[in-house]
C-alpha cells in the first residue's frame, strides 16, 4: 500500500463518487444530463489511476519493504511472542 495523503483521500472521494454515484439520485438531474453523460465523466477516474499506475511503473516508485523476511512469520515464532508477553 502506497502511504496515506489528502491528494489520494481526496482522488479517491472523486472517483467513488463519479465512477459509483454519478447515475444514481444523489446527483441532481441536471449534473447528471449535462456534465456526466456528454462527457463521459464516468470512465475518468479509472483513466486517472490508470495513468497513475503507468507514471509510477515507470519511475519505479515501488513500496520498498526493507526485510522481505517479516512477511511471513511462522507459527513458532508467534508462540514464542505471546510467550514472551
């Protein structure tokens, strides 16, 4: 998971709303007929993280784990940890 900002809250907040709410009643009629529709706002958000992802590919910003190692924990060493506590 890439880290939490309000660019990314809020991107998110814009997609949610136009990709799953832009053809429901919360929106008035009038947005709905005369700015989601003609424009096709509805595909944009996913155009957007789309082309995020491509950018971020390429400049190979990755979440970097520093010891791959702490993924997997063995069932032995949680014992020891609750042991421990």
């Amino acid at each position: 998971m890439q880290p939490k900002s309000k660019a990314v809250n809020a991107f998110f907040i814009f997609a949610f709303i136009l990709t799953t709410l832009s053809y429901s009643d919360i929106l008035t009629p009038y947005v709905r007929n005369h700015i989601v529709r003609p424009y096709s706002l509805k595909a944009l958000p996913s155009f957007i993280t789309w082309l995020i992802i491509c950018v971020q590919i390429y400049r190979r910003q990755f979440l970097r784990i520093e010891d791959p190692r702490k993924l997997f924990v063995r069932a032995t060493d949680v014992e020891k940890e609750n042991k421990t506590i």
